[in-house]
C-alpha cells in the first residue's frame, strides 16, 4: 500500500556557526535528560533567553531586569518604573526582592503583590495608589476593584472583603470542607478559572458557592507521617452524585446578599458568566448536566431573579461555550460571543435579545481565545490558527464585518499580551528553526512591528536530532492528521531504527505545534539521540480542529483514536528506515489510557508500553469529563464496557511498564492497581512504578528520575 506524506523537512543541526571545521563538528556534545526535561540541572541553562516581559499596559510594556522594572514605551524606548530601592521605601526596608509586578484580573490597572499584599500601582506618577495589605498566607486568592477600591479575599472556604482604608469585611461565615465559597466552578472542562467577579463599579460581587456534601469522599494515604494518615477530598466519578453549585450576589450598598434563582438543578453547570455595563444584568451561560443544552441567561443583581433566556443551544453530543460574552463599548444593546454552532469555534456579534447581527469569523479553523474589543468598539481582537493548524497567531476582526487581520505574521507559533486599550501587543514568536522572537506591534492606524529581542540557540555546540512535520490520511481515508518525527540526525545507510510513538490522542490537547519548546526541548530529542524514532500523530479526538474532528469520539473513547493511530503506524512501517518489528508506545494520562489499549489490542505491532496515570476505567474517572465525551455508565453500559481495559488485562503480552503517583487526584490510583489485579489474576505480567507524594504527573528535580525509569524501560526491552 502506498502511503503520501507531504513534509516539512529540517535540517539535522539548526545552527551551525560561519567557518566551524568538519573536526570541530565531530566534538559536539551529547544531550542529557537534565538537558530537556523540565527539572533538570540543564533545562533552564536551554530555555530561550529573551526580555522578561511581566505584563502590557496602554503605556507600554513592563520588563524586569534584575532589581528594576522597566516600561518599554510604543516608540520601542526604555524607562524606568519601580527599582528595589523605591519599592523598599514604599513597602519597608525588610523586603528582600521586588515584587511581582503584572496587571490585575480585569486586565485594567498594574499591581503589586508580595507577602504583605496587594498594591495598585500607577504607570504614569509611578506611585502607588490604593494599598491592600493581608496574609496572603492565609488568603491565597484574590478579586481586585479599582473602581470599587475593594478586593476580595478567598481563603479556600469563605470570603472576605478589605477596602483601600484596611476595613475588613466577612462576607460568608459557614464554609467548610465541603462548602466552599469563591473557588471557581467546574474548572475542569469550562474554563471557570474564576470563584468571583466584581461589576464594572465595583458595586456588587458575584460569587459561587460549592457544595459537595452529597459527594462521595475518596480516600487517600499520606505516607509523610510515621503513622500513614487517611486523607479524604470529594472526587465525583460519572454517573454518581455531582457537587451542586449556586450563584450569590453581594451588593456593598445595601449589604445583601441574592441567591440567583435559576429554575435548573443545581447539578446544572453555571459556566461562563458577565455583568451588562450598567449593571441591571448578570448573564450565566448554563449548561445541564447532560451537556448537551446550554442557555444563555439574564438575571437582576438586585433580586436574583431570572429576567430572560437570551439564547439557547443543543447538541445531541455536548456543547461547551468556551468564553464569557462580551459588551460592545459604545453600544451596550450588542455583545460578542464565541461557539461552535457551525461546527468550528467562531465569533458571533448579538444583540441584547440573542439574535444573531452578524457572524464575525468563518472557516475550517478554530478561534482558540477571544480576546476583546479596543476602546471604541471597533475591533474584536482574538488568537486563532487560521490558515495553520500547528500554529497560531493574534487576528483582529471589525465588529461590523470585513476582512480579517493577521497582526502576527510568520509561520509558528506566536504567544501575546496585549494591552488594555488593545493598542500595543508583544509577540513572542517561535517555530521548529526559531528559538525566540520578542517583537513590540502598534495597532493604531498602520500596523508597525519592531523587533525587541532575539533568543540564542542554547543548543549550538550539542548534538541535535532531525525533526520532521507532516501530514498523514486519518482512518476515514479523508481528514488530514498532522504529526511530528524526530529521528538521529544521520541515518546509516541500510540500517533500521526502533520507533517509540508518543501518544495522547484526546480532547483539550493538541501535541504537534510548530513551536521551539514543544519540538526541541522534550524527552524526543533525548531518545533521538540514543537511536530512536520518536513519533507522534494528533489523532481526531485532540484539540483544535472543530467539534466534527474532536466529537467523533463521543460515547466511544479508545476508538476512532486507536484507528487513527494505527494510520501512523502503517506510515511508519512505509519508511524504509523503521524496523517494525521494535515498535514501542508512550503516553500520560489520556495518553496511559491509549498506550494500554493499544498494547492490548494491537500485540502483534507494540513489543512495549509505558503508561503513566492511565485512565483504566472511564466509570472511576471524574463527572464532567466522564459524562461529556461517554454519557453516564448508565446510559452507554456498551461504551464504558469496550472501552475498560481492566477487564482485558488478560490479553497483554508485550512488556507493559505501568506508572502512577500514590496521590494522584485526577486519575486516582485504582485505575492501575486494579488493572494490575486484573493482570495477575488472568497470569500475564505488566511491570510497575510508583512515584510516592506525588500526584498526576512527576513535577520538580523528580522528573528527571521519571524520565531515567521510562528510558532505561525502552532501551532494556525495545
């Protein structure tokens, strides 16, 4: 069978100095783990060294350099902000450093935070205006009003208010370990990064409370103390009692608090939410439990009751809206808002009833963050990989229609800050040739650029390998996948390579971006070197591709992926430099899942497996990811049933290395305990590790020693 592949093909060195000798070329030296693995010794001497830009103001951008703070004006000109010294005569001669210096959640005023408080400093006297000094220690969150001169103050269980004269407010008093008052709600697969949200005067202070009595307690062991310690935290599994949630609405006027009256269960998902700009609306995106309706509703801040159902939207698989709505400036009956009714991730411009006015982007791509609108309500501001699946870059759109805007050309992968007022962006650019590139853009009338920075190639002088991106037919036989290849830098002639496939596969990730850290500083490289092919498919299922490529795995997960992956597979065995018969596979999490599935099921290409946090039985798996993408246990016993690897532990016959954190909370520990049972009871032999104290993933110096297992596992037995 002849397999296509159109590639992007790389050059084995990236760079290679003007008048290096051939004998000089042979000295170079060999990566480490330490080299590109986040923890070690090495990773950080590696990482792209560029301006440590902190945040974007409509002044410029603020940039630390050692003990001082500067401010990089439109014109590209350096001024000073905050040094030490002027910090320590402000705060006290006790502080040791600066503090962090970035703008507040709203994205509308600079502060400063350290251990005393929270400070609201002004760019333009260089002064600090409003002071807001508490344990952070103790309060550990915080919601700031500038124009309100309050901020909120979250201690994991209730919520206090101080304003800018140092009076402290108890807003909630019963919080507990199961009722929690502003953390944010349903995090996990919303994007509700926030517990609380000020209205634009600073007047009322919407809040969630969480309350998880009804569900059930999940055990785990701290090992630290002498005697081991049984710790429980509420984990609802699909199918099994959720947490419910209400939103409440504190007025600092009148001092009293409404309970948002929505006529769902509480069960129900109160997802995204914003406030009208005269504040007589607050607007929640709901979402049923099923998530498979969403609503878009009014209610009024000063009784809680439900003024009207703006907007609905279903979907016999799930809806997920994915940011709050948006007012126009100027034009407070017409808001912005994102989704995937058309089946990709676009702006839709609406008035105050929900009618549609306009759709303000289009096409077979995905808007990946909305970003907001300028002050005149001119422009919609958003990232998107248009035109580029592997990339993405900052576009802007008129609000009343028109051509679209790219701000940041350049093939790869462009992260941004913009300022307030949206007149000024920084660019961090990246691709698979290009370490960093720090570039300061002006938008107002013709768009200018001008480069800031340029990162070196910490790795000049090491031994790199040969990094390949292309595209290969899905099982359907027409969607493109795109996948990553890295493999030595030289192949010897007639000699065939040992592959090991990185996978992931699900939803919410994308693995293959033309980006500098995803494709030159990862374990891939490490293994290239060592005479391995590291290959990775974004199969459909993964991120960023609209909900046709992404849903296609609803009810049936393991599925459309596994075929997807095999497609790579097949193109790999078409190389004439794979041998077939040493093929591995690796992944986390999701990715756990995938490699045992497909150890199990595909014995015959996979001689061995690494498995880290693998998900064995999406009914252990938690409510709102579970019950997305399978339905309830319920209602799809047949999915749940094909796609339980425990009870297949019988068919395992590579070399299966199983990994876990004794305390993980994601994908709790059962999973491989139970498929190691399972394994032992039905005679076959998956080998085990575990990483104690730590929890879905190994993080910190730990890493390294995470990666040195999975590496000698492949080098002992591929």
């Amino acid at each position: 069978m002849k397999i296509t592949s159109k590639r992007m093909l790389v050059a084995a060195a990236l760079v290679f100095a003007v008048g290096v000798s051939s004998a000089l070329a042979q000295e170079k030296k060999d990566l480490t783990l330490d080299d590109v693995i986040a923890g070690g010794k090495g990773y950080a001497e590696k990482a792209p060294r560029m301006l440590q830009v902190t945040s974007v103001t409509d002044l410029g951008a603020v940039v630390r350099k050692g003990n001082t703070y500067f401010l990089i004006d439109k014109a590209g000109k350096e001024h000073d902000l905050l040094s030490l010294d002027a910090w320590r005569a402000f705060a006290g001669a006790d502080e040791k450093g600066l503090p962090s210096l970035s703008m507040n959640a709203d994205n509308d005023v600079l502060v400063a935070e350290s251990a005393k408080g929270l400070f609201v400093f002004d760019g333009r006297t260089k002064t600090f205006v409003q002071k807001y000094k508490f344990d952070h220690g103790k309060f550990a969150t915080t919601d700031l009003t500038v124009k309100g001169k309050r901020i909120a103050l979250m201690d994991g269980k209730n919520i206090s208010i101080l304003d800018a004269e140092g009076n402290m407010e108890t807003l909630t008093t019963d919080g507990t370990d199961d009722v929690v008052y502003g953390t944010p709600a349903h995090r996990n697969e919303f994007n509700t990064d926030r517990g609380t949200l000020w209205s634009p005067s600073g007047r009322y202070l919407a809040y969630y409370r969480i309350d998880r009595t009804d569900v059930e307690a999940y055990p785990i062991v701290d090992m630290n103390a002498p005697i081991a310690k049984l710790v429980h935290y509420k984990y609802p599994m699909a199918g099994r009692n959720s947490e419910r949630v209400s939103v409440h609405i504190y007025d600092t006027q009148t001092k009293t608090t409404q309970v948002v009256k929505s006529d769902w269960p509480s069960e129900a998902y109160f997802t995204n939410w914003a406030w009208s700009p005269d504040e007589k609306l607050f607007y929640i995106d709901e979402v049923a439990r099923s998530q498979k309706e969403g609503r878009l509703v009014s209610y009024s801040p000063s009784t809680g009751e439900r003024v009207g159902v703006v907007m609905t939207e279903s979907h016999d698989k799930y809806v997920e809206p994915s940011a709050p709505l948006q007012f126009v400036p100027g034009r407070p009956h017409l808001f912005i808002r994102t989704s995937r009714v058309e089946g990709y991730n676009h702006i839709y411009l609406h008035n105050i009833q929900g009618k549609k006015v306009r759709q303000l982007t289009s096409g077979d791509w995905e808007v990946k963050a909305l970003i907001g609108m300028d002050a005149k309500g001119k422009y919609v501001y958003y990232v998107s990989n248009e035109g580029y699946h592997m990339g993405q870059a900052l576009w802007r759109v008129s609000t009343s229609g028109g051509k679209r805007e790219c701000l940041t050309p350049g093939k790869g992968f462009h992260l941004t800050m913009i300022s307030p007022d949206k007149s000024l962006v920084i660019d961090n650019f990246s691709n698979i040739n290009t370490p960093g590139e720090l570039s300061l853009i002006t938008t107002t009338g013709k768009v200018k650029s001008r480069t800031l920075d340029t990162a070196k190639n910490l790795f000049e002088g090491y031994k790199v390998p040969t990094v390949e991106l292309g595209t290969i037919k899905a099982a359907d036989g027409k969607t493109d996948l795109y996948y990553k290849m890295t493999r030595p830098a030289k192949l010897e002639a007639g000699k065939k390579y040992p592959v090991v496939v990185y996978v992931y596969a699900g939803p919410h990730a994308q693995l293959v971006t033309d980006s500098w850290r995803s494709l030159r500083m990862t374990w891939d490289n490490y293994m290239a070197q060592q005479g391995y092919i590291v290959f990775t498919v974004d199969s459909r299922g993964s991120a960023n591709r609209g909900m046709g490529f992404e849903s296609v795995i609803h009810r049936q997960l393991g599925t459309p992926e596994m075929a997807d992956q095999m497609k790579g597979v097949e193109f790999l065995k078409s190389l004439p430099y794979v041998d077939a018969d040493r093929i591995g596979v690796h992944g986390w999490s999701f990715g756990g899942f995938m490699t045992t599935n497909l150890m199990l099921t595909h014995s015959d290409v996979f001689k061995v497996g690494v498995a880290g946090g693998p998900v064995m039985d999406w009914s252990f798996y938690e409510i709102m990811y579970g019950e997305r993408y399978m339905d309830t246990p319920q209602d799809n016993p047949e999915g749940y049933a094909a796609s339980n690897l425990i009870s297949r532990a019988g068919d395992l016959k590579g070399r299966l290395l199983l990994i876990h954190g004794d305390i993980d909370p994601v994908v709790v520990w059962q999973h491989s305990l139970l498929f190691v049972k399972a394994a032992v009871t039905a005679g076959t032999m998956p080998d085990y590790m575990v990483y104690p104290g730590h929890e879905h993933n190994v993080r910190g110096g730990e890493r390294v020693h995470l990666y040195k297992t999975i590496t000698r596992y492949f080098t002992d037995h591929l």
